[in-house]
C-alpha cells in the first residue's frame, strides 16, 4: 500500500526524518540520507517519509534516489526556499515533482501558508492532486477560507489522495474540514491528546474533541 494508505489509524503510522522536521537545512548533501536507515530498524515496518529541501531540480534528484537507497518509502516535497522570495510559475511546479518522481517514491505535496509566495493556487493544488506520484498533502494554509477551497478541488480532481493538516496551531478547526488526518510537529510531545482529539473528531463527538 502505498502512502495515501497509512493515514486512517488515529496513532503514529510512518516516521518522519529530515527537512523541516529536523536540520535539513544544514546537512551537507552527502549526509542527507543517513538517518533513514537507522530509523527504519528502529521503526519496523513503518514507513519513513524523507524531506525533500532543495533549490533546483538536479540536487532535488539525487536527494531523491540518495532517499530510495536508504529506504525511504516516500517523500515529503518542500517548495524550494527562493521561491518564497520570488514566487513560482505553474509549470515549476510540475516540473519540480516530475523530477522528483523519477526517483519511484510516493510523494507527499508540503503546502505553505496562503500569505507566502510559495504557497501552491488552488489550481496548482489540483493539479497536484492529479499527478499520479502524489499521493497526499501536508496542508498548512493558515487561511480557513483557501484552506476550504483547496480541499475541494483535491477532492475533486482525485478523492483518493490523503489530506493532511498541518496546522499545529488549529487542529480542531483544521480537522473538521474533511481532512484524512494529521502530520504535526507538536505531536512529538502530545502524541497520545492529538491521537485522542483526531479520534473524538472521526466519532463525531466534538464536545470530547473540545
């Protein structure tokens, strides 16, 4: 099964390593895969979802095979950072995880907040939702009302993609939009009250979620 599969349990169901998760930013290239391996043994059968951080698509690439040759299951697919300086074109867009792609991994589209350049149109979102490598979202809008519209044209152009929040700060407002779960950095020191509160929202019970 691939990513999009190991979303519907309320408790941890894949590792994350690297990226914006860790110190991505400040691994040399020839280090970026190291901790894949020993987080699978630790892990078992979990999957291990690798962040992709990088400025161009060549780099992109060998960061993505480096991934596969550790033995990432997937990856987590951050816009390049100069694109938050200068914004980006559609085309990019596609480009960039076509690149990606061709390393055989499901990836994960990281989604940045609406007020920054790098933050995908809902056009764009659908698009994503189209490609046939993609296979969830890491949703972090910070803006309920694109937020909403994203969600929809994901469902829309391809229901079966996972939605995932992001917003640490909201999940209750975020995960009572019909979202498939949460991947959360605060989950790290409350992960048994964000596994509670995702399970009180899928029941319907949003006095207990509260």
């Amino acid at each position: 099964q691939g990513l999009g599969h190991t979303h519907h349990h309320a408790r941890t169901q894949h590792q994350h390593d690297g990226g914006k998760r860790g110190n991505g930013d400040f691994v040399p290239p020839h280090q970026f895969a190291q901790p894949i391996k020993p987080a699978r043994r630790a892990r078992g059968k979990l999957p291990v979802i690798s962040s992709i951080v990088c400025e161009g698509i060549d780099d992109a690439k060998v960061h993505a095979r480096m991934a596969k040759e550790a033995g990432a299951a997937g990856l987590d697919v951050m816009p390049p950072h100069h694109w938050l300086r200068f914004g980006y074109r559609p085309d990019h867009v596609r480009h960039y995880f076509d690149a990606i792609a061709e390393a055989g991994l499901d990836l994960i589209a990281h989604v940045y907040p609406a007020w920054t350049r790098a933050s995908y149109s809902t056009n764009v979102m659908a698009d994503l939702a189209r490609h046939p490598a993609v296979q969830a979202f890491k949703v972090g809008q910070r803006d309920m009302n694109k937020y909403a519209a994203d969600i929809a044209a994901v469902r829309a152009a391809d229901p079966s993609k996972a939605i995932l929040t992001c917003h640490d700060e909201y999940l209750l407002a975020s995960m009572v939009q019909g979202v498939d779960g949460a991947l959360v950095g605060f989950a790290t020191f409350i992960p048994n009250l964000i596994a509670d509160l995702w399970q009180a929202v899928k029941d319907g019970d949003l006095k207990r979620a509260m």
